[in-house]
C-alpha cells in the first residue's frame, strides 16, 4: 500500500548502535535516535500525565514527577494543550453574544463542521465534499450501511441474517489477504456489502484496504471500512483507492478527547447515486435551509448525510488536534512510528523472544504482524506468564496501555507524544514486571 523505507527498523537500530559502539539494546541508542528525531518537539504540543496523577501506581516503585509511558493513544489520545483555550473561546463567545455566535469568529458554529474537515482531506486521503464531520462511529455506520441496504434486497437477501464473517486459519490470529480475497472471489456474486476494519483493534493488523476494495467492487460489491484504528494512524488514500464508504471516531489518534465527534467517508462517484434514507435538515443547502417550505434540496455529497446541527465543543477538540496533524504530517508520523514501533519489536524479541525459552525466561509474543506494511503503531503482546499480574505491575510502574480479552496486551507508542527513550524504559519496567511476576508465581516458563 505504501513504499518501504530504504532502511527497516532493525537495520536503523543497528547501524546507530554501530556508530555509537554500543549494543543495539544500550540507552544511547534510544537517545540518539530522539536527537534526531524531527518531530520529537510535537510532544510539547500534550499534556503527557504525571504517574502521581494515576489511580494504579505504586510511588515506592516511581519517581512521581515523572511522566507516564503512555502507550495507550489506540484507547484514548492525549489532550492537545490548544483544546482548553479554544473552548473557552467558544463559551465565551456563547456568553458575551449568544445567538450571534452562529455566523462569527474562528469556528462559525452553523459551519463549523465544515471548516474542520478541510483539515481531514490530507488524513484520510480525501477532498472536502467526501468528508463529513457528524456523530460517532457507530452512528455513521448505520447511516451508511441502511443508505445501501436497498443492494441487499436486490440481492435477494434476508437483511437480518446475511451476513458472512471472515476469520483467520485455525491455529493464527492474523488474517491472510489471500483468504480475503478468495472469499470475495467465491462468494463475491452474493455478497452486497463489504465492511472490514481498517486496522484490526485486536492485533493491529493492518488490511490491505485498496486490493479488498477492488476484489469487492469487481464483484459489484459496495466495499466500506471501519477506520477507527487506522485514521490518524497510517497514511490513507480513500479516494484513489476507490473506497465506497468509510467511517471512523475521533478520540484515538486523532486525540479529540472521550466520545469525540465522528467521522464518515463517501467517494465523489457515488455524489448523485447514494443519499441518505434518513435526512434531517443540516444536510439541505444553507441558502435555502431557513425557508421551511418542505422542499429538500440535499446537499450533493457526504455533508448531505449530516441530519442536525454540529457540536461545537466536540468540534473544538477536534480542531485542536487537526491542527498540529497539518503542521506534522501525516508521511511524517507514519515514517517516525515505522521506526518507533520497530526499535519497539526489537526490543521486545531481543530479551523475550521465543528463541530465548533456553534462558528459562518467560517468552512474551507479538501476535501483530512483523511486516511494518502489515501494521501501525500498535504492538500487541501474549505472555507465557499471567497476563493479569504483567498489566497490573506495569500500571504501578506508570506504564499506560491497555489488555483485551483473551489474552492480548495491547501497547501502542505514538509519534507525536512518544519517544525512542520511552520505548527504552517501557522495556525496562516490562523487565521489572516480569520479576515481580515471576517472584510472585514462581517458575513461568
């Protein structure tokens, strides 16, 4: 989907530890790859939370000045330091002109949406009338799938039970595109609708969005995708991939806080033959909107779906941190989380992977796939050992991330408010967790 680097992670970690003469696992190799870090000034641009501010630490193992690893930005994004100023701006504006708030200032609030999303088009590899700002996630997907639930009865299909999953092969956690695509392929003439995640919340698998796009659409399938862990996280090209459909919230990577607006996706081509079953009236023409004369007149595109007005508050957080994504980049931060989560998965292998159950130390795995194409950020973890003791001696520790069912420990640095030195200690306090663990079970392995 994208270029490989000219140089993969390992390789990178090496060469600088060759520079350095040191080990490839020494501190100064995490120091110098922050040095030459070019965004590593973005950090500043967060709020990163003390561990004395968490509810699980532990302060005799902590420093309690020092700041949480937080690897947790696939849960929850951290709070861009612009978001309280702009929203006193906006309380203040509702109390000194009340209704006036409507058509001035820096966010109009009747057009606010609109102005925001401009900041989506490089994110989500988009243009503005394919972007609408509305809702959250799960809202949106049932807007979107109900606007093509007339394919499935053209299919011949009982709406209620048509509905067909893909899993991996027994014994994997990842699925292989070939699967996908075979299933597309067999089924492909019965199949109405495509939806897949963008990026897996599980393993951090990342799908190959444009070759399932076009296997489903050679099958006359509408293909649409959940991007909930994928948008703020890797680079998307939506629209010259030809994706139907595509929806995605705003509290993750996109760091605009807890129950975030949503987001949605409709390609251009579809701006006269898809429209909403359920119309409310943000998404008629403003020049008309206010003549109540019950004749719709439906904006053409993706902001034609928008049934009310928008939340300015919500839409505030979410301007905050678009605007420090267009000073970033979206090729930038994908280049430094390569990197990030590589020396992470270096890291990981070089003092618990499997090659080292010699050793008698326990073995932690990464179910997320090797291949940097193949993932974002995120890294999630299995553990010879208990699970649930590791996750509560790394929160003592000051460590935030975050375990799902069954068994995965989900660990996810992210490159505008993590560094290479984070990855470094994070190594150090799994370390130290997984002594304690051991002490505390006894033999693991």
């Amino acid at each position: 989907m994208e270029p490989l680097p000219l140089e993969l992670p390992a390789d990178t970690v090496q060469r600088v530890a060759s520079e350095l003469r040191c080990p490839p696992t020494d501190e100064r190799v995490a120091l110098r790859l922050d040095e030459e870090d070019k965004l590593k000034h973005f950090k500043e641009y967060f709020y990163i939370p003390k561990v004395q501010e968490l509810p699980p630490i532990d302060l005799s193992l902590v420093k309690k000045d020092e700041n949480a690893i937080y690897f947790s930005g696939n849960s929850l994004g951290l709070q861009p330091k612009t978001v309280k100023p702009y929203l006193e701006e906006e309380l203040d504006k509702w109390a000194k002109m009340g209704v006036f708030g409507h058509q001035t200032g820096k966010l109009p609030w009747i057009t606010a949406d609109e102005k925001v999303a401009g900041f989506m088009t490089d994110i989500v590899g988009a243009n503005e009338k394919e972007i609408v700002l509305m809702n959250a996630l799960t809202v949106n997907l049932h807007l979107l799938l109900y606007a093509v639930e007339s394919q499935l009865q053209l299919h011949g299909l009982d709406i209620e039970k048509s509905m067909r999953i893909i899993k991996p092969r027994e014994g994997e956690e990842i699925w292989r595109t070939e699967d996908i695509l075979e299933v597309i392929e067999k089924e492909g003439d019965s199949i109405a609708v495509v939806l897949f995640s963008g990026v897996h919340f599980y393993t951090g698998q990342l799908f190959n969005i444009p070759a399932i796009t076009k296997a489903g659409q050679a099958k006359g399938c509408f293909v649409g995708f959940d991007l909930a862990h994928a948008v703020g996280n890797v680079e998307l090209h939506l629209h010259d991939w030809g994706v139907d459909f595509a929806c995605w919230c705003s509290y993750k990577y996109l760091n605009a806080g807890a129950g975030g607006i949503g987001g949605a996706f409709v390609h251009e081509k579809h701006i006269h033959t898809i429209k909403p079953q359920l119309v409310g009236w943000f998404g008629h023409e403003l020049s008309t909107r206010f003549k109540m004369d019950n004749k719709l007149q439906l904006i053409p595109g993706a902001t034609g779906f928008r049934i009310s007005n928008p939340p300015i508050l919500l839409m505030c957080s979410l301007y905050a941190s678009l605007e420090i994504f267009k000073k970033a980049t979206m090729k930038a931060l994908r280049r430094k989380s390569i990197l990030l989560t590589g020396y992470l998965e270096y890291m990981i292998k070089h003092y618990y992977g499997k090659d080292k159950g010699g050793t008698k130390k326990p073995v932690v795995n990464i179910i997320t796939p090797s291949c940097i194409e193949d993932r974002g950020c995120q890294l999630t973890l299995t553990f010879s050992c208990p699970i649930d003791y590791i996750f509560q001696e790394l929160e003592k520790r000051g460590v935030v991330c975050d375990k799902r069912d069954p068994d995965g420990l989900r660990v996810a640095p992210v490159p505008f408010y993590n560094s290479f030195h984070d990855v470094y200690k994070f190594i150090n306090h799994l370390t130290s967790a997984v002594d304690a663990v051991e002490r505390k079970c006894g033999s693991v392995v």
